[in-house]
C-alpha cells in the first residue's frame, strides 16, 4: 500500500484545537499538507486557521462533536464537497476525568466513552466510506493507558482499552477485504498538553499528567510519519514502553507500585482544582499546545525515533535496551513500592 506525502495530502485531524492536534495541524501545513481541523470550538478553530495561514499553510475547519455520529457525517460530506476529498484522517479528540470509578458520575463516564470511543467508531466508519474508493490512511490516537492500569483515571483508560480493540480488529477486516487503507494506533505516553486544564477533576488538588511528560511534537511527529507510510502501531515515549512491558511480565509487581505512585502523581500538591468542568461536556480553550503544570518536559524519544527511522543504528537500539534494563532494576527494589498511602479524593 503506498500513501501520498504529506505536500500531496488533506489531512483531517479531530480534536485538533489544541495538545497533540494542534501540534499535529501546525506541523502537516509546514510540511505542504491542506490540514482541516475538527473541534466544538468554532471561534478558536477560526483563529488557528488564520494563525496557519499567516505562517504560510493552507487550512480550513469543521465544527462538530465527534460523539454525534450526524455531526460527523456531516464534516466528511463538507470535507469532500469543499476539496473534493480527504487522504488521512486522524482521530484525535479526547476527554478526561480524575476520578476514582466509585465516584465518577454515571454521566461523566458516558460522556467520555461517547467522546474516546464512539468518537473514534464515528470517524473511523464515516471516513472509510470515502476512504475505501481511494485509498488513504485512519490514524487513531490512543494511550499507553491501553496496555496498562491507571487508577484516577480509570474510566479514561477503559475507553483507551476499547480504542486499541477496535482499532486492531477493524485493521483485520480492511485486511480481509483487501480494502487499502492503513490503519495506525499511535499510543503515546503522558503528554504535556491542557489534559489537565481540560478534564473534569475530583479531586482535592489541582490534576496534572503523571510524569515524564513529553512533547506534543513528538506524537505529532509520529502522526505525520504514519500518514506518509503505513504504520500498524507507533508507542510515543521509552517511558511508557518500560511501564507497559513491566505490567505484561510483572503484573502483580506493577499492580502494587501503580497503586501508589498514580495517586500521589495525579496531582499538582500545591495547587487548588481548576474550574470543576474543564473542558469535559463544553468546549475547553483552544490554540494552547501545552499545559500548566511544571514538570521538565522531554522534546526527545530515542525510542520513538528508532521506530520512526529505518536507519536507525545498532547503538541505538543498545542504549534502548540497557535504559530499560537499568529502570526495570529499580523498579524491582523494594523502596520502589514507597510507604505514602493513596490521597482521599473528594467526591
């Protein structure tokens, strides 16, 4: 199956206002690419676009909520109608909350399956109608949290794990019916956007993405790849590697060390809850890349980039290995588990 370059391509990214879509969009117009972005936010779509557009790109928008199947109905047949078509389709829109699953309410659960999951089973099937004639490629973004337990955000992990399933199913019956289109699951471990500023939070303090914290280019950087050549699966970061390897081969082990660290790395200690909604059941801020909380951020994945360029050298790959056998070792020594017990959370 051979795809255009990204200089060929209209590219379709949802969610794409702010965090790792708008690092998405910004970096497919540098690269040539016609991006169209898709958010509930029509005035702050509208301003990324003039942003784009004064840098040089060429951009368009769509407003719609992914979680409505007519909404995205509608956005391919305006996609097609207003540039006769589209090449890649990106499903990247998401939502969060920090909340234990006792206490998360039976409307903010189904708000975030209706937005991280049938988000991605609307844009998927709607894009392949046009898609299948043409060919072309659907690059969903999922989540370490797809191969690994998170408690606090419990419910958003159980959506990554229904986004993983249904991408590696429907990749075999593209397969089966010959039909050609690629289809990736990019998994990228925590990423500095506005998540934060975004979900809705329960708990006492203000909520952050567990550390390390990468870029956003970085999956951004991975999504382009994967429109270019097909990719089955991209994981964004060594980090997250580590952790979901760990949680394959030691599951009790990680068991007992995620239990702890996740309820104490979840929040910002000295900061008060932002605003209770976030960005959850109404339109977040948009055109911000990154988010608030103060964690030093990696701009660079050896393990990213190895599996991005073929080229990649032997020492490389070495360095890859001794990094995971060097964590893996401390995560194994007992201080490891630490001796804090979990932080209440509000109801």
């Amino acid at each position: 199956m051979k795809l255009k370059s990204l200089s060929q391509q209209t590219i379709v990214i949802t969610g794409g206002s702010s965090g790792i879509g708008l690092a998405t969009a910004k970096m497919a117009a540098r690269q040539g690419a016609r991006v169209v972005i898709l958010s509930r936010d029509e005035q702050g779509l509208k301003e990324i676009v003039e942003e784009i557009a004064a840098q040089g790109g060429e951009a368009d928008h769509v407003v719609g909520d992914v979680g409505k199947r007519e909404d995205m109905r509608k956005a391919v047949e305006t996609i097609v109608e207003r540039h006769g078509g589209f090449d890649t389709w990106v499903n990247n829109a998401g939502v969060g909350a920090y909340a234990t699953i006792e206490e998360l309410s039976d409307r903010d659960h189904e708000r975030m399956f209706q937005t991280n999951y049938w988000g991605v089973v609307y844009g998927s099937t709607e894009a392949l109608k046009h898609l299948k004639g043409k060919g072309g490629a659907i690059i969903n973004v999922g989540s370490i949290s797809s191969d690994m337990p998170a408690p606090i955000l419990s419910a958003y992990t159980a959506t990554k794990f229904a986004v993983k399933g249904l991408t590696d199913s429907l990749r075999l019956e593209l397969i089966h019916d010959e039909v050609p289109v690629s289809l990736t699951l990019i998994q990228p471990s925590g990423v500095h956007t506005p998540f934060g500023e975004h979900a809705k939070n329960y708990m006492e303090k203000a909520s952050k993405v567990p550390p390390p914290v990468y870029a956003p280019e970085l999956v951004a950087e991975a999504i382009c790849h994967a429109a270019e050549n097909p990719t089955r699966s991209l994981m964004i970061g060594g980090s997250g590697r580590l952790m979901t390897w760990a949680a394959r081969v030691a599951p009790a082990l990680t068991d007992r060390i995620f239990a702890r660290t996740f309820f104490i790395t979840a929040k910002e200690k000295d900061k008060a809850p932002r605003q209770h909604e976030g960005g959850f059941h109404e339109p977040g801020s948009s055109g911000t890349l990154y988010g608030d909380q103060d964690d030093h951020m990696r701009k660079t994945s050896l393990y990213t980039s190895w599996q991005t360029r073929k080229g990649a050298s032997l020492a490389a790959l070495a360095a890859i290995g001794l990094a995971g056998i060097v964590a893996t070792g401390w995560l194994l020594k007992p201080k490891a588990l630490g001796a804090q017990r979990p932080v209440p959370i509000r109801a």
